[in-house]
C-alpha cells in the first residue's frame, strides 16, 4: 500500500500544474462552504450570547422581532414609546422582581446612546448570565456622566473625562441636530462584551430629560440655550416616556401569565415579548436565506469535485503509455484502479485540508473585528466536528468519482498492452 500511496504521490507531482489548479478549487468550495455555515452559527450565537436573565421586555405595539432588534441590538427605531405610569405599574407588580427602563433614540458619531437607570449595571447579563463590568472609572453619578462600551472607547480614543456631545436622532454626523448646548463628560468604560453594549453610549434617563429641554416641539428652541446649567438640574427631570423596559420576573413560570396581562392591558397599550421566543421567529424568518446560501456552498464543492473527475478524465489519454508500462511491470489491473482512485482521494483531501485551514486563517484575523463590532463569535480556535465531517465526506466523494476514470483506465490497460493506439 505504501508503494501505491509513493507511485501516487509522485503521479501528482508530475502533474502539479493541473493538480494545483484542481486543488485550489476544491480549497476555494470547502473555504466557501465552512465560511456560509460558521458565520451563519457564529450569528445565531452572537444574537443569543447577547441578553440572558431578563424574561420579558416591554414596548409599544410592534413586531416582536422589531422590539427585541432596537431594544436589545440596537438596531431599527421604535415606532412609539411607553408612558413612565406604564413603566411605574409594571415596575410595582407583585411578579416582577425587577424592570430597567431605557431610553433610545439619540447617537453620539453613530453610537447608539442608551438612556437608562444604574440599576441597568447590575441586572443586564448576558453571554450565559455574565454581568456587565467596569473598566475604568465609574457608573454615572452626576447628570452629565456618561458611562461608555468598549468598542466606543477604542474606536473614539476615549478616556475618562473625555467631553462628549449628543446628537439628536440617529447617524454619523449631527446635521445641526446635536445637543452641544449640554456636554456630558465619560465618566466610566464598560469592560468589553461582544454585545452592542460595547457600541453603546450610556446615560441617565434624567439627563435625557435635560438635554431634549427646549425640544417640545421636535426642534430646538434657540431661548433653551439660555437656560442655565444649575436651572436645568433643578427641574423635574422624571421622564414622561421610554422606549422599552427589561423585565425580571420573581418566579420565572409565570412569565406566559405575567406576559398575557400585559399584552391585556387597558390602560395603555403594550407589549411584552420572551426574549428567546422572540429569537426563535428571528431565525425563522432568516431560515430560508440560511438554507439557500447553504444549498448554494453545497453546489460550489459539487463543482469543485467535478474538476477532480475532469482532471483525471483529461489526463487518461496522455498517461496511456504510463498505464501500459506498469501493467508489463507486474501491475494488475485493480493496481492501476487504486493508483487513479487514490490520486482522487489525495487531491479530495488535501484540496479539503487547505480550505479548511484557509477558512481558519482568515477568521483568525477577521473575528476581533466582527466579536467587538458585531458580536458575532466565529466558534473555537481549533478544528471541530464539522470540519472533520467535511474533510471526510469531501474526501469519500472524492475517491467515489475517482472510480470513474480509474475503471475507463483499467479497460485501455487490458485492451492496449505496449502497444499505444494514438
């Protein structure tokens, strides 16, 4: 066995033009294929990793999955907001042991800013139960303290005590829409997550109040900018609305009671979402997509082994000579079968092995930056199952279509001998 492993080895390197060529595109589909269904993995547990612990969140009638993507991803806008009473009556219900407001709707350079309660600190968990933590500095004490994500700090080079100016509404740039008149100052850095938390800007909801005086009417009145700072502090600064509420429920099996009395309520309308369930519809919506793009890698390594079989098939004509002179050298025709059988599975293999390590490679260097921008974790740093699933199926198909021409090559050895019909 070891001869015809050596005799096909070095059949290869005789061929290593077209051999290369053929295993490149074997590499390029496996890579391919790997990269679909890792990135596709590498989402779904980024998305789940993000919130843990919190077993409703409340908002304004909307889609289920739009009030967990702006509430919880920081990604869309609410469509309407839910009054401070409603936030006060769910907060003060016997079965809830716990409900953080937040505030949405402004940015600082395209940070989401999150207006929030301290109590945000200590009951948002995510990645399994991990709590948030504090870098530098501290949680937000004054009105204009600012507690920042990571992400936020590397990206703006900020550090403690770094002045910083809200931007009214949502996008890169201010457009004459910033709140420049009320600076906030960071006063904390969260440690980083891997969740939009670390893309978020973090504030008291109070000082949401104060920066959007002078906004009653949608714009900004120029006489709020008169309006001095110690005036602003002595106002009421409860606000009169959030945008969705956190909730955490005192016993975790009254959550589907808890959730119907809410979605009941006649006070005001609401909804409250389960944030999993929520989840689950994402990725239904997203299913088809998902196997698509999956049935599409499939084709492109169906390819991929096709060009095995097409560089095998071409190259019968030309190693006729090659054929005949092992057969008058003691070869029998189920030697010369396995010799192009494994030539096939070599090229299968190490076309499989290279995209795999290829696809390594390359989330190697790209899954920081898609961990600290997007949250999306790309899986472990070493090989698993499914690689090892793909770099054997890969090489089976492999030596099944290498039967092909090695049989079309078995019948011209017997029926050509030495002589060579050209």
């Amino acid at each position: 066995m070891s001869g015809l492993f050596s005799l096909a080895w070095a059949s290869l390197l005789n061929r290593k033009g077209s051999v290369l060529l053929t295993i490149l595109a074997v590499a390029l589909s496996v890579a391919l294929f790997l990269g679909v269904e890792k990135a596709r993995n590498g989402a779904r547990e980024g998305f789940e990793n993000t919130i843990s612990g919190t077993h409703l969140i409340v908002g304004a009638p909307t889609g289920s999955v739009n009030l967990l993507l702006y509430s919880v991803f920081r990604m869309g806008n609410a469509t309407a907001e839910v009054s401070w009473a409603a936030y006060r009556r769910i907060a003060e219900r016997p079965d809830v042991a716990w409900a953080v407001p937040l505030s949405l709707g402004d940015s600082h350079r395209g940070y989401r800013v999150v207006g929030t309660s301290t109590e945000y600190f200590e009951r948002y968990k995510y990645a399994g139960g991990q709590s948030l933590e504090i870098a530098e500095g501290e949680i937000f004490d004054d009105l204009f303290d600012a507690v920042i994500g990571a992400e936020v700090a590397r990206q703006l080079n900020y550090t403690i005590g770094t002045p910083l100016i809200l931007a009214h509404g949502l996008g890169t740039a201010d457009f004459g829409a910033g709140h420049d008149n009320r600076p906030f100052r960071v006063s904390g850095i969260l440690k980083p997550t891997g969740t939009p938390v670390d893309r978020s800007v973090h504030v008291s909801l109070e000082a949401i109040t104060a920066i959007h005086v002078g906004w009653e009417s949608g714009a900004r009145n120029p006489l709020a900018d008169s309006i001095p700072e110690e005036m602003i502090r002595s106002f009421d600064l409860t606000p009169r609305t959030v945008t969705a509420i956190l909730v955490g429920l005192e016993r975790p099996g009254t959550i589907l009671t808890t959730r119907r009395e809410i979605n009941t309520n006649r006070q005001e309308p609401l909804m409250a979402i389960i944030p999993g369930e929520s989840l689950r519809e994402l990725w239904g919506v997203t299913a088809i997509a998902e196997r698509a793009l999956l049935a599409v890698s499939a084709f492109v390594i169906a390819v991929g082994l096709v060009s095995i079989l097409t560089s095998i098939l071409t190259s019968l004509n030309e190693r006729r000579r090659e054929m005949s002179i092992l057969r008058a050298t003691g070869a029998r025709p189920r030697h010369i079968f396995s010799l192009l059988v494994l030539e096939a599975g070599l090229v299968g293999f190490i076309g499989a092995a290279l995209g795999i390590l290829t696809i390594f490679a390359v989330f190697a260097a790209v899954a920081p930056v898609l961990q600290a921008r997007f949250g999306v974790a790309l899986g472990s740093a070493g090989p698993g199952m499914l690689e090892l699933q793909v770099l054997g199926a890969v090489t089976a198909a492999a030596l099944v279509i290498g039967a092909v021409p090695a049989f079309a090559a078995m019948r011209r050895s017997l029926a050509d001998g030495l002589s060579i019909r050209l």
